[in-house]
C-alpha cells in the first residue's frame, strides 16, 4: 500500500502539510546559512560589503547554498533510514519479548492503557485482546512505550529531496540583491529586508499548513532566523575588528 498517497486521499493532507517538518528545517536553514555568509562579510568589512565586493558575496554565498543543501538533503535522507533502523530493531525486539513472556508483556500494556485513560478493568480486558494479535500489540507499544511511529509512512528519499529544494529556494532569496546590484551597504541593507520577506513567507507557510495562530508562526519564525543572523553579524564584526 502507498501509505503517503493514503495519508494524503484519507485525511486530506496537501504536500505542504505533509513535508512540513522538511520544508521549514530546509528553508529555515537555508535562510539563516545563506544571510549568515552576507551577514559574516558586512560585519568584517570596515565600511561595509563594497570593500569585498558583490562576486565574493555570491560566490561564498552560492558554494555554501549547494554544499549545505546538499549536506541537508542527504542528512534527512540518512536520519529517516536511521530511525527506520531503530525502530525495526526496537520492533522485533518487543515482538520476541512477546512472545517469549507474553505475561510481563501483557502487563505493561495494561500500565500503558491505564495511563492514556482506561480504567482497570478495561485496561485489562483489552490488553488481552491484545495479547492475542502479537504483531498489533507490538505496534501499540512502540508507539506508547517508547514514542516511536510507523517508518513505513515515510519516504527517506522524497523527504530529502523536500529538504534540499526547501533548502534551495528559500536560502536563495537573501543574495537576490547581490544579483540585482552593486554591493554597498544599500544591498546589504535591502539583502535584510529580502531576509525577513523570505522568513516572513515560511513563517506563513507554517501557518497556512498547520491553522496555528498567525503571530506565533510567524513571531517564531522570523525570531528564531534574526537571532542566528545577528550572530552572524557579531561574529564577522568581531574577527573583522
């Protein structure tokens, strides 16, 4: 079974809420990396960006936009495989426990149950029931025991190349004046506000897939992009003297 296509026709789930993790790690990332290489060199240049000039800025700005896309896009990939791992092994280790002393296996799930809401009695009648579908049984515990989901829902593949296109397209959008302009602290200041535009848009992404507050998504993001690129700043100013 296509379990994404499933995902997608049953609950109504459209891409961007689907690949919402990978699409604000990815862009969030890329904004903050990129902006960070123009932010670096405004901050070391005594009167600002026009004394490296916009080729250094691109060129930096570029080569680290396709290493790091591509560092992201191959460590979602890499995470997902890993944790898909993980479970597996986790998973057949349950199901050996199950079956080697269903009792004391039992017994947790009644624990289990009785934590999420259950009372005694049907917490006990139903871990029996349980205890008769070992491989249900397993699953329930490797979501309730340990906080682990089915890897099966996800493609380790598709999930990086949403990372790495995330990553891409909004990292991109901070060395558009560079493109456009000489440098001059003009272009650097218009490079800030294309910044905040770029974490603005995800942060209304965010907002559009989740139905969340709009200040929150949008506060959140955007903090959390000019808190990394002020250290940026810092950083060059303070290497640069």
């Amino acid at each position: 079974m296509d379990w994404q296509a499933h995902r997608r026709d049953a609950h109504q789930l459209g891409r961007t809420q689907e690949f919402l993790k990978q699409i604000v790690y990815g862009g969030n990332d890329g904004i903050v990396t990129t902006f960070a290489i123009v932010a670096g060199f405004a901050g070391a240049a005594a009167d600002g960006v026009a004394q490296i000039g916009g080729l250094a800025v691109l060129v930096f700005g570029l080569a680290n936009l396709f290493a790091d896309g591509v560092s992201m896009g191959l460590g979602e990939f890499l995470s997902a495989r890993s944790q898909a791992d993980l479970y597996r092994a986790r998973r057949a280790n349950e199901l050996r426990g199950i079956k080697s002393d269903p009792e004391q296996e039992r017994l947790e799930m009644v624990d289990i149950l009785r934590q999420r809401g259950l009372d005694p009695d049907e917490a006990e009648t139903t871990s029996r029931v349980l205890a008769r579908h070992p491989e249900f049984m397993a699953d329930m515990m490797m979501t309730y025991e340990f906080g682990m989901s089915n890897p099966d829902v996800e493609n380790p593949v598709i999930n990086g190349m949403f990372t790495f296109g995330s990553f891409l397209v909004f990292g991109g959008i901070p060395l558009v004046p560079y493109f456009l302009f000489d440098a001059t602290q003009s272009t650097f200041v218009l490079s800030v506000l294309a910044t905040l535009s770029a974490l603005t848009a995800l942060g209304l992404l965010r907002w559009n897939a989740t139905g969340e507050r709009l200040a929150r998504c949008v506060g959140e993001t955007v903090i959390v992009g000019t808190v990394c690129a002020l250290v940026a700043f810092v950083v060059g100013w303070i290497v640069g003297g």
